[in-house]
C-alpha cells in the first residue's frame, strides 16, 4: 500500500508484518487508554492521536518504532529516554529490544495533561 494513499490507522498498521502489527497495536491500545478522548487521524504518514492539538505521533521502521510525543514529551522523561536514541520531539525505540509501553503511557498522560492545560 502506498503510504501517500493511507487514510486510517488501521490501514497504516495492515502493511506490516505481523509481528510489527502487533507492537503497533499494543501502542495504539496504551495511547487509547491513556487519552481516550483523543481522535485518531493520519498526519505526517504516521499514525497522530490529536487532543487540544497534536498530542502524539508513531511509526514504524526498519529496525525501530519512532515514537514523537513533541519537544516538551521528550525533554520531561529525558532521563528515562536516556537509553535510547532520542532528539528534540523523537525517540526511536529498537525493534530488538522490548517496547517500553508503561514509559509510553507515562508520556502520553503527561501530554494529555500538558494539552489540556494549554488548551
């Protein structure tokens, strides 16, 4: 499937093997417990959960998931990114590695929270 032409997440999430669909899922399960209010779109060719703006994005790679909680996302659990290669509003978890999910609930309820806030 053309990337350009996906229009879901669930689209987004078909073209994969189904090892990485699974990993995807998972994140989108924890994203949707942790903002439950947040809708779902497409933005940037990855999978966006936008509450009171964009709130956060993912994708898969080769060999990683990136994961863009924006700049404020990363700088507050810096510590805990730390391990990872990371950039101003990135981390790239490994793919040979365990994905970090309760880290990942941890950013989205403090986006969420800093979102709403803002709002």
């Amino acid at each position: 499937m053309d990337k350009q032409n996906i229009i879901t997440i669930d689209e987004y999430i078909a073209q994969f093997a189904p090892e990485i669909q699974l990993l995807l899922n998972n994140i989108r399960a924890v994203i949707q417990k942790e903002a439950p209010d947040a809708i779902e779109k497409i933005s940037y060719q990855m999978p966006t959960y936008y509450y009171h703006g964009n709130l956060v994005h993912f994708a898969a790679y080769e060999k990683h998931i990136g994961f863009y909680p924006a700049p404020s996302g990363i700088a507050a659990f810096q510590d805990q990114l730390s391990v990872y290669k990371f950039a101003k509003g990135s981390v790239q978890f490994p793919l040979s590695k365990p994905i970090p999910f309760d880290l990942i609930a941890e950013i989205v309820r403090f986006r969420v929270t800093e979102n709403s806030i803002n709002h």
